[in-house]
C-alpha cells in the first residue's frame, strides 16, 4: 500500500551553511496523527516547508500519494497543492479582510486568477465557507475583520482557510505555540476531530512533550535536523519523552 506521504533522505542547508535538515526519512499513512517534536532550531518548520515546496530541499525526494513533489513543475504543484491544506504559527491571515474572505481564500488554488484576484466566488463555496466556520464556532464572525479576533480565533479563521481546500493532509506547523493554554487545547482538539471523524492526515510540530503525546498517535522528535525518536505516542511515558526531547 503506497504511503500517503513519503520523506527520503531529506536535506536542506541554507546559504549560510545552516544544515536545517540532515538526510530525513519517514513515511505517513492515510488516517494518522502524526506529532513531530522538537525545540526551537530543530529542523521542524523547514521541514514543513519543503513538503509543500514553501523551501526547496537541497537534496531527496517528497513523495504524496505516490507521486514526486520535488521536481514538479508550477502546473503541476499547483494540482498537488490542493491535496494538503497548512495552517501556519502566525496565521498568516489578510489582517483587513473579513474572516469569511480569509476561510475563501483557500479556494484560491481551484479557481481561477481572475475570479481571486476581484475575490469573486461561487454560490457554492460562500456556502461551504460559512458551515466550515460554523463548525468552527466563528458563526458570528463572518463580516468581522480577521484583525479584530483573538488569536485562538485567528487560528481558526486559518484552520477554516485549510478546510476549504478539502484536504487529504493537513500540515499544522506549530499551530499552538502563540496560543494560552485554553485555546490550544482547543485547536488541538479541532485538529483531532478532523483527524478522527472526517479521516484527514495530520502532520503537527509541536514543541510541548504533552500535547504531543495526548493527541498524536505517533511522534517523531527531531533534533539539529535529523529523527531521534520515531513511534507510537503511547509506548513512551511522559517522563521518557521529556528525558527524549530534554536530550534533543
């Protein structure tokens, strides 16, 4: 069975000679949660990156249901983009726009330049937009600017903006990390939902050992760009995975 997303021997050194990444490679089935923990430094972001070709790898290969990623063409990426929705640490929203205008955004990829650049879009995607944020508890926000919400729901207008591509993988880079406590129980709680109801592929960094563990169903700890740890969340105490990622 062909792995939804394949990584082998993954690098990247930037131009002033920093080795983000040092010959990574794993594999992530169709249906998992997979938590990727590390510090600050350790290669997480990057990785992200160069998955969804934000950052090209130095050196491997990027495979998505089979097929190469690195080497694709803009035609094509642009095909296998709609695939994997992102939902970034710093939301990356358009402060000024509605938060209905943002969760649209993430049809930009399916329609064409003309219609996103007039932010023009059909009946059926306005809709769709308002029962994603609906079920994301923003059904009182549509008209308010993206700039007005708090960050727990500006991570949700991101999370809305991921959802409306209709992803098969989601790829959540550090998405509690500007968060309180409260709130990113809360988005990692979304996440989870997507992941166990709607059978969405979740690739999360995170940099705190208990989230990972309470909601992956897999980690994998990176440090100084290379995979220290690889397994299921349950088969490390909490004690172990500290010691791991104090390690790191």
């Amino acid at each position: 069975m062909t792995a939804m997303l394949k990584i082998d021997r993954l690098s990247k050194t930037y131009e002033n000679g920093t080795a983000a990444l040092r010959e990574v490679s794993f594999s992530v089935e169709a249906g998992e949660f997979v938590v990727i923990l590390g510090k600050s430094g350790s290669g997480k972001s990057t990785l992200m990156r160069c998955i969804n070709r934000l950052v090209e790898p130095s050196s491997g290969r990027i495979f998505l249901d089979g097929e190469e990623v690195t080497g694709a063409s803009p035609k094509r990426l642009r095909e296998l983009r709609k695939k994997t929705g992102m939902i970034f640490q710093q939301y990356n929203l358009i402060p000024r726009y509605s938060v209905q205008s943002n969760a649209l955004m993430g049809r930009l990829a399916s329609t064409s330049s003309i219609t996103s650049m007039m932010n023009c879009f059909s009946d059926e995607d306005v809709a769709r937009s308002r029962q994603v944020l609906d079920r994301l508890s923003l059904a009182d926000k549509y008209s308010h600017r993206s700039e007005e919400l708090s960050g727990g729901q500006q991570q949700r207008v991101g999370l809305a903006r991921a959802l409306m591509q209709g992803p098969e993988l989601i790829l959540a880079d550090e998405p509690v990390s500007s968060l309180d406590p409260v709130s990113s129980r809360q988005i990692m709680e979304l996440l989870a939902e997507l992941n166990e109801e709607d059978g969405v592929t979740l690739l999360c960094n995170l940099h705190l050992p208990a989230l990972a563990r309470e909601f992956g169903s897999r980690i994998l700890v990176l440090s100084e760009g290379r995979i220290v740890y690889d397994g299921p969340a349950g088969d490390l105490s909490e004690k172990e995975l500290n010691s791991l990622y104090a390690d790191g």
